[in-house]
C-alpha cells in the first residue's frame, strides 16, 4: 500500500471549491471509473472516492484543498508518476482566476487530443486488392 497526502492552499471560498471538486467527482466517476460520495458541510465538504486499486477523500474548505489517497499494490508502483500529476494538474488549475473554467478547457483538450488518437487511420502497410479483371461477355450467336 502506498499513501498520497497532498495539501494545496487557495483563495476561491467554499462556494466555488465546492463547485470545482464537485465536477471533478463528476468526471473522475465516469473517466476514472471511480464510486465518488459529495457531502456538503457548514466548513468544509468532503468527496470519498473508491475503485478497485485506489481509494481516499478529498476534503474542500474555503481555503484549501487536502487529498488523503491510498494505492493498492499494482497501482502503489507508480505513486511517484501519479502523486506528481494530481499535484501538477492541481497547481495548474489553482495558478487561473476560474479553476473551474480552465479545467472545463483542459478537459474538452484532453478529449478532443484522445479522440484524434483513436480515429481509425488507414494502416500503413494495408492490403491492396488487385482489381477485377473484365471478363468478356461471350459473343452472341448466330441463329442457324
């Protein structure tokens, strides 16, 4: 098991905290396949989050974010590469005056990149069909 814990001041206020870690439970349940629970409260807000491999809380006050996330075995292994992503993408959006715009922009870029990888392309070496050879009709006969 490996542990994440990832602290991250700002300055947005409970309101739109509330409103940026509300969307991120909404697209980590459908893109990450993650089971995600809001719960509002009077000082701070708290998402817990759960799949197989993976499973923590995120809890949101006026002023700060603070993520408590543990990894299974398999995904323990790459701690470092995911701890410094969520802690990039974080910075990321807290460095905008609208974090939940620029992460509404960084997502559709993310798609629209994800969807141009996996449109079907011709293949490189793909086989080609020699064409059909005409056939002649026969010659009609004479009637004798």
């Amino acid at each position: 098991m490996a542990d994440i814990h990832i602290v991250r001041e700002h300055g947005l206020g409970l309101e739109r905290a509330r409103k940026l870690a509300f969307r991120w439970a909404e697209v980590a349940e459908k893109k990450l396949d993650m089971d995600c629970t809001y719960e509002e409260g009077k000082a701070h807000d708290l998402v817990s989050f759960k799949r197989p491999g993976a499973s923590g809380e995120l809890k949101v006050g006026k002023d700060r974010f603070e993520l408590n996330a543990r990894l299974g075995m398999l995904l323990g292994v790459f701690k470092a590469r995911i701890e410094s992503e969520i802690v990039r993408n974080l910075d990321e959006l807290l460095e905008h005056e609208d974090p939940l715009y620029a992460f509404e922009q960084g997502l559709h870029k993310h798609e629209t990149r994800h969807a141009a990888k996996h449109e079907k392309k011709p293949a490189k070496h793909a086989e080609h069909k020699a064409p059909a050879k005409a056939v002649k009709a026969p010659a009609a006969r004479k009637a004798k």
